[in-house]
C-alpha cells in the first residue's frame, strides 16, 4: 500500500502497524465486513417476504394452505438453527445438482445415489471446476442467503402470523359492514395495522439476525470470523513477512466492537420506526405518546 513497505523488517511500530494493516490480506479482512453487510442487506427482505407467505398461508381458510404454512413455520423453529444451516446449504446444492444432471446428462445411466456418495456429471457440478475463484464464492454466498432467508423466514412468520391475530376483530367486521371484500379488508385494514403489533417481535428477529451472521463461517464462507482467526493466529517469520504473536483476541475484539456499534445502530433506526407506526394508533406505544403531549 506504501512505499515504505517494501521490507516490513526495517520498519519502526507505527509504519509497521501501517504497513501490517493495509496488506493484501487485510483487505480481504476489511471487505469480509461488507460481505456480512450484503447479507443483512438481502438476507432481512427475502426472509420477511418469505414469512408474509408463510403466515398468509397459516391464516388461510384452505385446509390444505393453512396445514402447509403452520408446519412450515412449526417444523424450522422446533429445530435446532445450526442443523437447518448445515442441511439446506447440502440439501440445495445436491437440488440445483441433481435439476442440472437431469437436463445436461440425459444419457446419464449410473445411479446418482452410490452409497452415500452423491455422484453427478461433470457438467451439472456447480459450480463448474473450471469456474474461477469469485464465481465459487459467489455461488456459496448466494446459497447462504437462500439458506438464511428460509429459517429466519419461518420465524417472521410466526411474528406476522401472531401481528395478524392481534389486529381487533371488531375492525375487520367494520370494513366488511362498509362493503369492502375480504381482499380489500385484508390489504387496506389488515396488512397496515398489523405491522403495529408485528414490529417488536421482527426487531429481535433482526438482532437474531445480526448475531446469527458468524454462522457464514461455518458454511464455508470466507468472513469476518474466519479472517479474524486466519489473521490474528500466530504468525512466524517463515511464513509472513508481518510476524507476530496470538492476536486473536484483539481481531475478536474488533467483531465484538463491529456487532455491538450494529445493535446500537438497529436499536436507534427501530426505536424510531416504532414510534412512528404507533403514533395515533390504539395500542400501548400510541397512547404513551398521547400522554406525553397532552
């Protein structure tokens, strides 16, 4: 990064401390947390689109519908999170796997299935051997928010599906008196007033969410975590020209800090947006706010 840095070994602490920090591998360090950043970013709406299904479904007056959405929502949270993480990164690989077998190797006559080996043609590997590095960890981060997206899904079903009943009856019983149809009151009475009731149950959801992004680690993704104990393990001078002793702690530390500066952001941005959707309403929050400005 500068000039200076051409021979670590020569350098006093502060242009080695400068030098050590803006390696090559520190950099990968440093865009590790916009990778869990980008996570966040489309991890929270595909998650909370999954659970407005999840609890229309639940809701339904279809048998089958309701059944479909309530086991969906019953089944991820009655399982540990860790086993869901490792089994749907499997689970959907060998899917999109097996799909592309099917259509690229239709002359394919060995069994798929050997043992507990799963064994496919060349052309259907994703992705393919021959890919370059980026398009493998592209590959494995879009898994991971595929992944994420389906467990925290289910939870924001569960709190959607709870802000739903919470709305009164007397109000949906009200629209209908009006003449509107059961779509109408569902959208215009129902979807607004709903998220009153659903926004504290989906901002711990969010902190979850924000706690649960070392999991990434555990997928095989190279993020903060996994750089944080790459970076601070001891380091000889037969391997790096930046040589030093364990430093995990301080790299932890820094995620420690990193997390921590992400919750009193959320806690700030959610505190607000509460207040917001409660002002005016009939709930504990909209009537707190009528005090204090009376």
């Amino acid at each position: 990064m500068f000039s200076f840095c051409e021979d670590p070994s020569t350098l006093e602490t502060a242009r080695w401390f400068a030098c050590y920090l803006t390696n090559g591998v520190h950099l990968q360090f440093y865009q590790s947390f916009l990778k869990v950043l980008l996570l966040l970013a489309i991890t929270a709406p595909v998650a909370l689109a999954f659970g407005f299904l999840g609890a229309m479904a639940a809701r339904s007056r279809l048998l089958p519908l309701s059944l479909l959405g309530k086991s969906y929502i019953a089944v991820v949270r009655g399982v540990p999170d860790i086993a869901f993480f490792l089994f749907f990164v499997i689970a959907l690989d060998q899917a999109f796997e097996y799909v592309r077998h099917r259509v690229l190797c239709p002359d394919w006559t060995d069994p798929i299935r050997q043992g507990s080996d799963f064994i496919v043609c060349a052309q259907a590997k994703l992705p393919l051997g021959t890919a370059p590095q980026w398009v493998h960890e592209t590959y494995a981060f879009v898994i991971a928010v595929i992944t994420f997206s389906i467990v925290f899904g289910a939870f924001a079903a569960n709190v959607l599906y709870g802000g739903m009943r919470a709305v009164p009856r007397a109000q949906l019983e009200t629209a209908e008196a009006y003449g509107m149809s059961p779509r109408q009151t569902f959208w215009r009475v129902l979807v607004p007033q709903m998220w009153v009731f659903a926004l504290p149950g989906l901002s711990n959801l969010w902190m979850v969410l924000i706690k649960a992004t070392p999991l990434l680690f555990l997928l095989g993704i190279q993020d903060i975590v996994y750089w944080a104990r790459e970076l601070g393990g001891t380091k000889t001078p037969n391997f790096t020209a930046y040589p030093h002793g364990d430093w995990r702690m301080w790299y932890f530390l820094a995620l420690l800090i990193f997390y921590l500066a992400m919750t009193k952001v959320s806690e700030t941005l959610l505190e607000r947006l509460m207040k917001r959707l409660t002002h005016g309403q009939a709930t504990t929050g909209g009537e707190a706010q009528r005090r204090a400005a009376a």
